[in-house]
C-alpha cells in the first residue's frame, strides 16, 4: 500500500533499457553536496596540500583499474572504454595544472580547487553544440567526483546499507559506480541526464535490468524508500503509484516476462485463426508514451486510452489545448488504424486526491466516471471539445465509461452533439466519422444492451469492473482477490448476452479489460465471438499466436462445453487442461 498522503507523479525522460520493475528507491548521491572549503592559513601548507591531490590521484587510478579488471570478469566488454577515459581524465595535464594552479594561488583545500576545475569543465562544455560530445562531461564529473572521494580518505563502498533490491536514482552513473554497487541488488535504474549511448544504458542493458535515463529532476523528486515503477519500455518513471496503479504495472511486467522470450517479428502478422475468423487487435494505453510499444506489440489500433492518467501529473486541470495536443498525436500516429479515446474515468479507485472529488463512503459506485462529467458539464465539454478536433486527424473512436442506464449516453451524445456544433459554427474542422461506443461495465448495462446498442456504434467490455459489480468483489481489496473470477459462469453469460445482443443490432463488441488479454482465456473469447480484444500492449504477441493458432470452430465447440460446467473452478480446470493440450509450449505447467 502506498502512503496516501503521497502524491501520484509521473517523469517522462528516455527509454533506455525495456521492461517493468516496481520497487523502493534509492538515492546514489556522490557527495557532491558536501565539499569542503577551507583557506590555508599559511603559504607552508599548500606544497603538502598539492601532494594530497596528486596522491587523491594516483589512489583514483589505482581503483579505476581495479574496477576495469571487475568488469572484464564481469565480461561487460562495451564499457572497459569508458574506464580508459576516465584514466586519461585523471592524467590530463590541463586538468592537473588548472587545479594546482588554484591551491597556490587561492591558498585553499585540495577539495575546492578539484571543484573549481569541474565547474570551469562545466561552463566549457554547456556552450558545446554537438550533443554527444556535451554528454561528455558527465566523465569530467565522475573523475572529479572520485577524486573528491579520496580526498576525503573515504572508501570506496559507496552504497554502504543499500537495502534488498532497490532501483537507483542518480544525477548519472559511470559503469564504474554500477561496479561498485552490489549489481544483484539492483532492480532498475533512473537518472537526471543521459541518452541511448550514455553509460547508464549500456549498462543497464548489459546487465538487463530497466533503465530510464534523461528525467531532468528526478533526484531532486523522489526520496529514498519511495515506492516507484520504471517502465523502461516506454520511458517512464512513476512516483508514489496508487494501488490500482501499482496492480497494472504489475500485470504488465508479468505479460512482458511472459512474451520477453519471443520475438516479435510475428507479432505483426494478423490475428486470425486457422480457419479464417479475423479478431481486431487494440492496445489498452495509459500514457501516449506507450504508442510505441503498441506498434510493435502488433496492435491494430489503440483500443482504450484511459484518458484520466492525463490529469494525475498535475496542479491544475488540463486545458483544452492539453488534451487537444495529446489526442492529436495519437490519432494521427501512422501505423495505427483506429484509436479510440475513452473520455475519463475519474473517481472511485482512481485519483482520490484530486481536490475536486469529495472523498467517498464508497467510491467505487460513487460519483465517478460518466456520472462525474454529467455532473461537472463544463469540464466534460473541454475533454470532448479536444477529442472532436483531434478526430480531424485520424481516426477516431469515443467511449463512454460507466454507463448504467439509457439516459446517460442520451445525455453524454447531446453533450457531445452540442460539442461538435459549437466547433462546426466556429469553422473548426472535425472528423466525419467519429465512432461513439459504451463501456459495458455495469452490470444494468449488459440487461439493457439491447437499448443501449440502438443508440451506439460500439461496445467495448470492461471486465475489470463489470467483474467487480457482477461478483461484488471489489477489485482493490486483497482480502477478495481470491473470489475474482472472469471464468465465473455468470460472467461469461454476461459477455456471451453482450455480444449476441450487440451482433443482432449490427454493432462491433470489443472487450478491453484485463480478461482480454490473458492468453489462457483467448480460445474462450474466440467462442464468444467478440469482434476486438484490446489489451495491454506487452500481451498482444501471445494471444495473437494463440488466435493464429486455434479455430474458431474448436473455440466454440470448448465455449459450448464450458457452458454447460456449472462453477468457476470446473471451467477453469477445463480450460486449462484444454489450453495446455493445444498449446503445451506456451502453457507448460499449469500456468494460466
Ligand atoms: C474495465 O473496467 O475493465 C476497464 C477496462 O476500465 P478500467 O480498468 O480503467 O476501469
Ligand atoms: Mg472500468
């Protein structure tokens, strides 16, 4: 659990090294705060104070090459390099002279001189143009760094109590810091600067862990224990994550061990079955940042923007313009067909601490959702205002979350309607063929699809919750976790009445919960028949190899018989023994 009082924040910076760790930080500081200075009182003092830097030297040296012995045994071979040019560093004359030079004619400490010599470094290289090679001075600051270190007579363990797999926040890090670290307690990385080639990266991906690099700030934002997530596939890094948040991250960083082994060059190929049943492919996205990554997972489109995550990073509510320049990008992006923007989804589980929402008895079924922009109109009318100009750029697919009732998608339509109006009038350009589903994700919802389908193009199944409602298990409660159940009978009646109430009114039913995405239920949700499965994007290369894999003809044929199974833990030991037959690779031992 997360300390509440603690604010959600999210850093964007550069995607280094991929994958996912959620874990406590830990701050690397390399002493930089506590340089000394001191005058030296008498002319006498400076020859010994020199002697003191040359030896500061030569001590620096000394452990350089004993680091870059550790690092050949640690067969970390493209950073050996980086050591030699530490070394040079340490013998550059103009660096020696320059910081001899102020101890004489200063008369101070050893310390304050090494610093001048790094701030003059400093100055030099910020009027660099060339990028790569203003990157170069992160070496300068290393060297002076270590020097300072062995002015002070410390040792070298630097990280003295680093607790049990802590992910490191630093300004930067040498290879000779990762060295120095004991590297199996180290989870991930984040810096202030850095780039692809900087030497965070090349080890973070040598060693394979997740590393995001170039966060501008982050030392200065984040505490030691403060509870993070790196996603260093999409470059993010997000501080003090609320529960719900942390679950996500945790079912993203299970799909990208799951798929980490494959390749994806398959996972462009189509989703469509043996037997030529074609299933569109959505991925479910929190940040734009993951666009990427859903290209390259094999998404057709973004089947679900959680728009609300546009509202956490901030002290003031988004613009229009915000969500306009957001939108935009992800619906003009090339290689996506169809994005669909779902407008947010705020309150219950997700951003108490937001001024505007009263805390709640029970925010779950509290004033969330839909039934919050009902209520705050004008707020509604901006995120809807910046979706119908972005649809002029590619297109677009709206969604409606937590419809309970008729009303309020006739309502939310009018809103939307009077929107588009208001844009047309003022001579805005607009997309033509701007979609408008529903989420199905109340359980009122499903008994009246049939209504519901005559007003909308789409539906798109919310399992999380509509699983949450249906069971009356809240989805945030670890003490009830054990009795969420997508194979539960009356869930699967529940989707199998969507689709078949959505098919008779001609409309596409897509499902973007986190069920979609399981690759142990795909055959399943091949027998449901549902039009588009819209995932996490680190799930796509598995479920689609299932698709391509089975038949719909076989995955009705098991919808059938789970049907007539009675209790949850029948169907689920039914579709595992099934799924473990027909993919004995994917699902070796009882995995699911
Ligand atoms: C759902 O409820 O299944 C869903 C996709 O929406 P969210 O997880 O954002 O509530
Ligand atoms: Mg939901």
């Amino acid at each position: 659990m997360t300390d509440p009082v603690k604010k959600t924040f999210v850093l964007k910076g550069i995607a280094v090294s991929p994958g996912i760790v959620i874990g406590k930080a830990y701050i690397f500081d390399r002493l930089d705060a506590q340089i000394s200075f001191y005058k030296l009182n008498d002319c006498s003092l400076i020859p010994p104070e020199i002697e003191r830097f040359r030896t500061a030297l030569r001590e620096s040296e000394k452990q350089l090459l004993e680091i870059k012995k550790k690092l050949s045994n640690l067969k970390v071979m493209e950073t050996l390099y980086i050591i030699d040019v530490h070394i040079m560093i340490l013998k550059d004359r103009n660096f020696i002279n320059r910081t001899i030079r102020s101890i004489k004619k200063m008369c101070v400490n050893a310390e304050w001189a090494v610093r001048m010599t790094i701030d003059r470094y400093r100055q030099i290289f910020d009027k660099v143009e060339d990028e790569y090679l203003k990157g170069r001075f992160s070496d300068i600051r290393y060297v002076g760094q270590m020097i300072l270190r062995n002015l002070g007579g410390e040792k070298q363990d630097v990280i003295p109590q680093m607790g049990e797999g802590v992910i490191i926040i630093s300004a930067d890090l040498s290879p000779a810091d990762t060295a120095q670290m004991k590297i199996e307690k180290v989870q991930g990385f984040a810096t202030d600067i850095g780039g692809k080639t900087s030497h965070t990266a090349i080890v973070a991906r040598s060693i394979e862990i997740p590393a995001v690099v170039g966060l501008e700030n982050i030392t200065r934002r984040v505490r030691t224990n403060d509870l993070i997530i790196i996603d260093g596939s999409a470059g993010l890094v997000i501080v003090n994550p609320d529960p719900e948040i942390v679950r996500r991250y945790e079912v993203k960083k299970r799909h990208y061990e799951e798929t980490r082994e494959m390749s994806l060059i398959d996972a462009v190929l189509p989703a469509v079955t043996r037997d030529s049943h074609h299933v569109e492919i959505g991925g479910n996205i929190e940040f734009i940042e993951e666009i990427p990554s859903v290209i390259s997972h094999g998404a057709d489109g973004i089947g679900l923007y959680r728009t609300e995550f546009i509202y956490i990073n901030r002290e003031q509510l988004p613009t229009e313009e915000d969500h306009f320049s957001i939108y935009k990008r992800v619906v003009e992006t090339e290689k996506l067909n169809w994005s669909t923007i779902r407008t947010f989804d705020l309150g219950g589980d997700k951003f108490l601490s937001d001024p505007k929402l009263a805390k709640e008895m029970n925010p779950q079924m509290g004033l969330r959702a839909i039934r919050f922009c009902l209520k705050e109109v004008d707020l509604f009318k901006v995120q809807l205002r910046a979706i119908i100009r972005a649809s002029a750029y590619g297109k677009t697919r709206i969604l409606f979350p937590m419809i309970s009732g008729i009303e309020e998608i006739q309502k939310a339509k009018k809103i939307f309607y009077e929107v588009t109006d208001e844009l047309i009038s003022q001579g805005i350009p607009v997309g033509e063929d701007i979609e408008i589903g529903v989420m199905i994700e109340v359980p009122s919802a499903v008994i009246i699809a049939d209504q519901l389908a005559r007003e909308v193009d789409f539906f798109s199944i919310g399992t999380n919750d509509l699983i949450q409602y249906a069971l009356a298990i809240d989805r945030v409660n670890d003490r009830v976790t054990y009795l969420y159940e997508p194979l539960h009978p009356a869930v699967l009646r529940l989707i199998r009445h969507v689709v078949k109430t959505g098919h008779d009114a001609g409309i596409r039913v897509a499902m973007c919960g986190e069920m979609a995405g399981e690759a142990a239920y795909t055959m399943v949700l091949l027998g449901l028949e549902l039009d588009e499965l819209s995932m996490n994007p680190l799930a796509i290369p598995r479920v689609k190899k299932i698709i391509r894999g089975a038949t719909l003809k076989e995955s009705k044929a098991l919808l059938k018989k789970v049907m007539t199974l009675s209790s949850a833990i029948e169907i689920r030991a039914w579709v595992e023994k099934t799924m473990q037959e027909r993919f004995p690779e994917e699902f070796p031992n009882n995995e699911h």
